[in-house]
C-alpha cells in the first residue's frame, strides 16, 4: 500500500479520526470492508468526512479513483457488507458504467453505521450529459423530472459524479468540475442561490450560505425514488485552508483540521454547506491518501 504498511495501520487511523469528532468506529463493521476492498484500498484516495445536523453520529470513511471496470457494489454484495435487493437502487450502478463514460469508481462507509455507498466518476473531459442518465431503466423518475430545471440553470451536461445510496436509497448527481465545464457564475450569486433554493422549496438561504457560495466551484442534488422533488440541494468549496472560509466552525470540524493523525500538509479539504427543507447543514472531507488526478474533478478557480 502507497502511505501505510496495513490494514491494521489504517484501521487504527480509522479510529483515531472517529475519535476527533465524537464517533465510536466499530471493528465489525469496519474491518470487513478493509477486507472485502483490501486490493484496491493502496491505489486509491482516502478522504473521512464528518458532518453536522443528523449525519454528526457517524464518520464516513471514502476509496475513490478505484480503477475502471471494478464494480465496488458487486463486492459488496459478494462480502456480505450489504442486502441484495430487488429495488432499482441495486441495478443503477452496472446501468451508469455500462452506458456512460466512467473511468473510475469509489466506495462509501460509514466507521459506525457500515457500508452506503458507492461513487462513479467520468473522465474531466468528458462529462456525463442529465439526457443520458434518463433514458437508464432504473434511474429515479426525479432526474427526468428535473432536466428543465438543469438546463434552465445550464448545468445538464456537466454531471461530474454520480453517487448511490443504498441505505437510504437516494442518489446524488454532481455537477462542475470538468475541463471547460464551470458551473455558471449566477448559480453562486446571491439572486442566483435564493432563485434556485426558492423553486426548489428549499429553506431560505442563511447568510452564511451566500458568503460561502462566493467561494464554491461544484454544486450537487440529492434525489431519491420516491419523490421528484430534488431533496437537499448543495454547494462544495475545495481549499488547502478551510479555517479561512467565512463561515462558523462546529468544534468537531475544528479538531479534525488540526488534530488530524496524519500529514495533511498540501492537502486540500472539501467544504459543502447542504440546503433541505428544515434548514442547512455543514460537511467537511479531509484527505488521508491523495492522488493529483483528483483535482481535475475538484478544480476552482478561486
């Protein structure tokens, strides 16, 4: 493995990081995944990321940039880390990867809870287009019933990740981040951020949100298969300092900035402030194991 000699390195880093924003990791919900994921965890990125509001009592641990052709759901089903299932969540991953442009892929877990989720990437030259998605048999009928709302906003070819979540059934599409593909600058503006929150049904935008979104490069939708409405609509900075965004910090993100068990020294953090109809709440992800490429799906600007 590229920056730790085990897996018993790892989980010990696993817990030490749980540890910094109040989470228990459990060894029998994590120790499986190591193992099930054991030849593809070295190459991959590993990012922890922690959050406020309802999510605060887990920590999720993340391999992305897994290589192409490697079904993460697949394994998970094979090791037993989740239940097959005969609802659309669990055929939509071979659906996206077979007829989109994805060059990699990652996995999702929660260092108390187990596995969620798993996370599919295109290339940054070559974006997945909301058009093509739809026409994917087990994909959520709120895709479809939000592409008027994509183009509107001129975001409908420039889906950058797609994301499923097999616990709580829900998907997340990322948008931005491509080579040439910039979110449009009014989608950060402050008539922009209200607009799309308002016709969203979303919570009235803080204050903070509109200072933050100055900053943010990549927004993303929750969808889920019960509802077209889109769930929680949010906004994402990366940055090397994210003591310096102009926002409140919850003391677990605090501790996990600058107590970290492992060199964070130019490494960036992502940022997200989530918009839902009960108000808003904050993520951060730190990164343990870092590769460049990654900043070609997560580039600003700013």
């Amino acid at each position: 493995m590229s920056e730790f000699a085990n897996l018993e390195e790892l989980y010990s880093i696993i817990e030490k990081t749980a540890r910094l924003v109040d989470v228990t990791a459990s060894r029998d919900k994590v120790w499986p995944i190591l193992n099930a994921y054991e030849d593809v965890v070295g190459q991959s990125v590993i990012s922890f990321r922690a959050s406020t509001g309802s999510s605060a009592d887990d920590l999720d641990a993340r391999f992305t940039m897994l290589p192409k052709g490697f079904d993460p759901y697949a394994r998970a089903l094979e090791h037993g880390l989740t239940p097959k299932t005969d609802h659309a969540v669990g055929s939509l991953l071979k659906e996206v990867h077979a007829n989109t442009p994805i060059t990699s892929c990652g996995v999702d877990f929660g260092v108390a809870g187990g596995f969620t989720k798993t996370w599919s990437f295109p290339s940054a030259e070559n974006l997945i287009k909301v058009s093509d998605l739809v026409e994917l048999p087990s994909i959520p009928a709120a895709v479809g019933a939000n592409l008027d709302f994509f183009k509107k906003w001129g975001i409908d070819e420039m889906v950058s990740t797609v994301g499923i979540d097999y616990s709580k059934r829900t998907m997340n599409l990322y948008f931005g981040g491509g080579v040439g593909d910039r979110v449009p600058a009014e989608v950060f503006e402050e008539k922009g951020v209200r607009a799309i929150l308002g016709e969203l049904g979303l919570s009235e935008p803080s204050e903070e949100l509109l200072r933050f979104c100055e900053r943010s490069f990549v927004i993303y939708v929750t969808l889920n298969w019960d509802s077209p409405a889109i769930n929680r609509f949010t906004y994402s900075v990366m940055t090397p300092e994210p003591l310096g965004l102009p926002i409140s910090f919850a003391p677990t993100f605090e501790r996990l900035i600058k107590e970290a068990p492992y060199d964070t020294t130019g490494r960036n953090y992502v940022y997200g402030i989530a918009s839902t109809p009960k108000g808003e709440y904050h993520k951060i992800a730190s990164y343990y194991q870092w590769q460049k490429r990654v900043e070609k799906l997560l580039r600003s600007d700013s």
